[in-house]
C-alpha cells in the first residue's frame, strides 16, 4: 500500500468503520506484500553484488595476466651486446646514495660485472656475473628486456 492509502485505511480504524480483524488483516496482508518486494530488492542487490564481484575478479586476472605476459616476453626477447675473444673480467661496485621524502638516506652498494676482450673492447653490465670461462675463449654477450645478462661461449669464428 502507498502511505496515502495507509492514511485513509488508518482514519477508517479510527472512526470505526473498520473493525480491529479488518485492520488487522489488512496490515498482515501488506507486510506479506512489503515482505516480498523486500526480498526481491534484496535478491536483487546480491546479483548485482555478485556481478561487481565477478567483474572485478576478471579485471584483477587480466591485468596479472598482462602482467606476466609482458615479463615473459621481456624475459625471452634476448638481443646482442658482444662478442669477442675473453681476456679478464674486473668486478666492482658503486656505492649510491638516495633520499626518501621523509629525509631517510638510503645506500646500497651497485655491483658491476666488466669484461674485457683481447682486442681491448670493454663491456660493463650491472651485476655480479660469475666469468668461469678461460682467457682467450670467445663468448657471447647478449641482453634481455629485463635488464639480465647472458654470457655463453661460442664456438672460435677461425
């Protein structure tokens, strides 16, 4: 019922042209109906909650799905950096400095891998790279998208 029809119904109780069964009747019979049009909001207001909840999910699983996507694909796409006749290898570092917005100093020590090749060519790559092979062997230096290094021998191109 509308609550201007709830009015009229109301007066009619009070001047007593309704008994008290009537009104009762009447007032059971509408919370029934208002009882129904509740759960139908509420059924309602799960699916739609469940709808957001499933379109979320989808989006959360492809943006990770992109995400390792893209890191696969940087993981895999390896280009040439160089390549030559292996003299030594020298490993050092860089100690860095930086400040946060809250004044904090942070240092951390950089380490860097250099190559050298016998025809005095030089190749720095940032990290530590273990260099197991002996002077003289020719390697390969190749890079991928994630900044890692690859160091392979090769065959001699004699």
């Amino acid at each position: 019922m509308e609550p201007h029809e709830w009015d009229i119904v109301f007066e009619k109780y009070k001047r007593g042209d309704i008994s008290h069964e009537e009104f009762k009747r009447i007032v059971e019979k509408d919370d029934k109906e208002f009882t129904k049009e509740l759960d139908k909001i509420s059924k309602k207001g799960w699916r739609v909650l469940w709808v957001i909840l499933l379109v979320g999910a989808i989006a959360i699983s492809a943006v990770i799905y992109s995400g390792i996507r893209d890191y696969r694909q940087k993981a895999n796409t390896w280009t040439f950096v160089a390549e030559g006749k292996y003299d030594h290898v020298v490993y050092g570092g860089n100690e860095t400095t930086s400040r946060t917005s809250h004044g904090a100093t942070h240092r951390r020590l950089e380490k860097m891998t250099a190559v050298y090749f016998d025809d005095s060519r030089t190749c720095a790559m940032k990290g530590f790279y273990n260099m197991e092979f002996p002077a003289g062997a020719y390697v390969r230096i190749s890079k991928n998208g994630l900044d890692e290094y690859r160091i392979e021998k090769i065959e001699s191109p004699d």
